[in-house]
C-alpha cells in the first residue's frame, strides 16, 4: 500500500513581511482529536449495529481504529458553515425522498410503459467541493434518478423519467444543499 500525503508549504515563508495570507492549518493535537472522533463515532455505530454479536468486535475494532488513522491521512480543509434550519430540512426532504423513490420506482416497475429514461445534463451553481459532492450523491435521494457523472459544474444524470419533473426537482435539491451550507444567506443581507 503506498500512502501520499501532501505537506503543505509554510505561506508565511513564501510572502513578503506585509502580506497577510490566509492558510488552513491543522495542527497535530486537531488532527489526533479527528481521528480519535472518527474512531469513537465508527466504534459506537459498530456497536449499535451489532451489539448482540461480542465475537464481531474482531472485525469491528480494527476497523474503527483504521478509520481514525485514514482520518490523519486527509488533507486539512476548513470546515463548513451549515444551517441548523438547512440541516433539519434537507434531512426531512432526505427521508421524504427516500419514500418517494421507493414508491415510484416500484409503481413504474409495474408499468414499464411509464418508463422514459435518458440522460439530463445539469449545471450546478453550488461551490467546488463538499457541496458539490454532496448534491451529486444526494441525486439519488430523487425518485428515479442517480448521478451518472460530476466534471466540474456539469453532472450527468440518468433518469428514469427524463422527460418528466427531473429538472425542477434537481434545481429544488440544489437550493436544499445550499440551504444547507448557508451558502446563501449572505445575499439576502445586501
């Protein structure tokens, strides 16, 4: 297994004395406290999920503690700016979406003839990065739909009904996500 990891430069070495440059740092006491969380969060789910089953943990701890150490390894990122009121939001249209797909991909598989798939190609406004990823993995949350590609601000979405309401419900899905990472709120001040 060959692991890369990417060192950033020192911006301060690289600029002038009056030059301010903004930089993420994540220092070795915040990256312990990630991997750390990261192993107690997978640990409590591992137990929640197999809480009757003590002989598991064999598999279990390991993986735990492989999650916290794979969190080392990521790059440091600033973390996001999310909305309370986003997040309650997007988890109700997560679960409400769910319920719909499940319903209305077994009410066309019990008539084919409702079926009209085809390929969408979606711009998206929302910034590079977490949002962005998480837009296109949401996609399936929509009845009927799944991200087939993300290049850029281009995604490519196979659709069961591609003539149907897929565009209005992936531009609903957009403001959601934004919403979400309050991405927004700052044009409604101006």
């Amino acid at each position: 297994m060959n692991a890369r990891r990417e060192f950033a430069v020192d911006p301060a070495a690289q600029s002038g004395p009056d030059q301010a440059v903004p930089s993420v740092k994540r220092t070795d006491t915040g990256r312990l406290r990630g991997a750390l969380l990261t192993t107690g969060a997978l640990a409590g789910t591992w137990a929640a999920l197999h809480w009757a089953e003590p002989a598991s943990w064999v598999i279990g701890a390991p993986t735990a503690l492989l999650g916290g150490v794979a969190t080392m390894l990521l790059p440091a990122s600033k973390p996001p700016r999310l909305s309370i009121s986003g997040a309650v939001q997007f988890a109700a249209f997560g679960a409400w979406g769910i319920l719909r797909g499940a319903l209305d991909v077994s009410r066309r598989s019990l008539r084919p003839a409702s079926l009209h798939p085809g390929l969408l190609r979606y711009r998206t406004t929302l910034p590079d990065g977490r949002p962005r990823r998480l837009f296109a993995l949401s996609i399936t949350l929509m009845p009927g739909t799944l991200t087939a590609s993300l290049e850029g601000d281009l995604l490519v979405v196979h659709a069961l009904d591609a003539g149907g309401d897929a565009r209005s419900e992936l531009a609903a899905l957009e403001r959601r996500i934004a919403d979400l990472f309050d991405l927004y709120a700052m044009k409604d001040v101006t």
